[in-house]
C-alpha cells in the first residue's frame, strides 16, 4: 500500500500541462471522485480497523499534494496563455480605433452663458474659493444669525476667525467691488460649496454664473431687460420670462426669474410641478448697504446683481434630471455631448 502511495506522488510531482485538455487529464486522473485516489478512498473499507487511522492520514496528505500541484498546473497554463498572446488574437480584426473625448455639459453650458453676456459687455471676473466670513458673508448684509452661516449649510476651513468654501459666487462681487470703481461691468462663474447630502437633486459642490452691473443710474429696468435677452437668446425667442418678488440679504428689491418650463412648454409636468414655470436664476438692485461696505457712494452709484446655478441651466436645455450624472463620468452620459462644441 505504501508503495503504491508512494508511487502516485512520485507520478504527481512529474506531472505537466500545457493546455487546458491537459489540466483537465490531470483533474480526472487524480482528483475526481473516480481518480486514482478516490478508488484509494474507496478501498478504506477493507483495511482492518486498527491499521484505518494511519491509513486515512496518508490518503489524506497524497489527496492534498494532489491538489497542490493542481493549482500550480493551472497557474503555469495560465501564464503560458498570457505570455503568447498571439495563439489567442484576431489579427484580421479592425484596430479598435481612438475615440476623441468631448466637452463637458457644464463647461459647454459656462462658454454658452459667458458668451451670451460677452455679446453685451460683461467681462469675466474670477475670485477664490477659500474665502472670510466677510466676503461671502458679512459685507454682503447677512444678518448675524442668519442661517446659511450656519454649519449645517457651509463647510468650514476654521473657525474665529472664519475660513470658509465659499457657499455662492457674490464674495466675488465684493472683491471687484472693493477692488475697482464703477462701472463694473462683470460675470463671474465659478465652483461653489455646500453642506448637503448628495442626491438627486443637491449636491455639494456646485456651479453658478453670478453678474454685477454697477454705475450711474442703474435701474431695475436694466435688470429686467438684461435678463429677459439672456433667456431668449439660451432657450429661445418664444421663451416666456417673468419676474417674481423674493429676498436675498444683499439685494433690495429682490426677484426670482422664471421663465416657460422647457419640457411642457408651460402646460404644467412634473419639471415645472404643474405651474408651467420653472425657475433659472435670482437677482435684485444691490443693497445701498453692501455698495457702502464696498467703499462705493450708494447716492452716487447703484447695480443689479444676479446669480444663477449652471448645473439648472443644463438641466434645462439638455434635460439632465440628476445632479449625480455631472460628476460620475459614466462615458455613456459623457459620450451624448459629443457633438457640442
Ligand atoms: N447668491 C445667490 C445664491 O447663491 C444668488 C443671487 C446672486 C441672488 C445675486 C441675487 C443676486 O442663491
């Protein structure tokens, strides 16, 4: 018995393969139930009891070497196969073929919108990210408790005094304004920050276009009218435009803009949440308050201002409906821009 186990091994060790039909000879000859050794396990039944321990042991270790050697066998077709991949390539088949990337929706849609205010005289202004409490915050009139100070709203960098992300593009209208006398004539696009659970429909970093026109006798008629031909020339000439009081801390009298929903054409669906509206940007005449912290004379000068989200804007015209699909760069969302340019 000794002999024959002895045998088996000296045969395992020897063995090769090159092939998958070789490795499977190899399975059936010594691991399958109906094996060299399985016929092994088999014959337990006829050695006498005392002797059925050591005897079980040996099989045990031969049935293991058996194994062993299996998986080294596997390994070695393994690299074999990944060593000459010429036995496995088509060479007939066509090369494959660079596919050229394409613009991002979001940064086709900042072009298209920067354009369109170009055409009117705004230039491009830039600020920072990292940004003080005063000028995200404080000189743009938010009252001290108001909560989008709060942490819930902004991510903090440190606190007393306060380094934030900035949570909307206007510390740039503050930077401009500290920075250059009227006319100021600008948009400024850039990334913006806020504390919210990504989903659907919010994420935490996000994108707006912000505008500041500030001179001598600025009205609101300048706001309406500057606003009503951006609309137009985006979505369209039969694009409806309207007005709707609101409130923000650094704008007075302040308006929401809403124009005809894009997808039902003002028929109400569930975009527009059946009103037929859907909003794309807020605005208002700077608050005398904030000129003044400015070191601009609020009796001289006054502005609008206005501030929209770019990842809105897309939505629209392309009809993204989740904020996620921006940032996952899945190539089969990307790949659907392609023609932009
Ligand atoms: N900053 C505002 C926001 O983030 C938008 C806005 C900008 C409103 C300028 C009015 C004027 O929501």
């Amino acid at each position: 018995m000794q002999e024959k186990v002895d045998a088996i091994l000296e045969e395992i060790k020897r063995s090769t393969a090159s092939s998958s039909q070789e490795l499977e000879e190899y399975r059936l000859k010594f691991i399958s139930k109906k094996s060299i050794i399985g016929e092994l396990f088999n014959e337990m039944k006829s050695i006498p009891n005392d002797q059925k321990k050591a005897f079980g042991m040996k099989l045990n270790e031969l049935k293991q070497s058996a194994q062993a050697r299996f998986k080294e066998l596997i390994d070695s077709v393994n690299n074999h196969q990944a060593d000459t991949p010429a036995d496995h390539v088509d060479l007939t088949l066509p090369p494959a073929g660079n596919e050229p990337g394409s613009i991002h929706p979001l940064s086709y849609m900042r072009y298209k919108i920067i354009e369109i205010f170009e055409r009117i005289g705004f230039n491009v202004a830039d600020g920072p990210e990292i940004e003080d409490d005063w000028h995200n915050f404080t000189a743009l009139n938010f009252p001290e408790n108001h909560p989008a100070r709060e942490m819930q709203d902004t991510f903090f960098i440190e606190r007393d005094p306060d380094i934030l992300l900035r949570t909307h593009t206007s510390n740039v209208q503050i930077r401009l304004m500290e920075n250059q006398k009227p006319p100021v004539r600008s948009i400024m696009p850039g990334r913006v920050f806020r504390n919210e659970a990504i989903s659907a429909r919010a994420h935490c970093v996000f994108h707006q276009v912000e505008g500041l026109y500030v001179d001598k006798n600025v009205s609101f008629i300048d706001l309406k009218h500057t606003l009503y031909h951006f609309a137009k020339e985006m979505f369209g000439k039969d694009t409806k435009v309207r007005y709707r009081p609101s409130y923000f801390p650094f704008t007075e009298p302040s308006a929401e803009i809403d124009i005809s929903c894009q997808i039902c054409g003002g028929k109400g669906c569930q975009l527009c949440k059946y009103t037929g509206w859907v909003e794309i940007a807020g605005s208002g005449m700077v608050d005398p308050n904030v000129l003044a912290n400015c070191g601009i004379d609020p009796q001289e000068y006054t502005g609008f201002a206005f501030g929209m989200g770019i990842e809105r804007i897309t939505q629209l015209k392309f009809r993204v409906n989740d904020l996620r699909l921006y940032t996952e760069n899945d190539v089969r969302f990307l790949k659907q821009f392609r023609t932009l340019h």
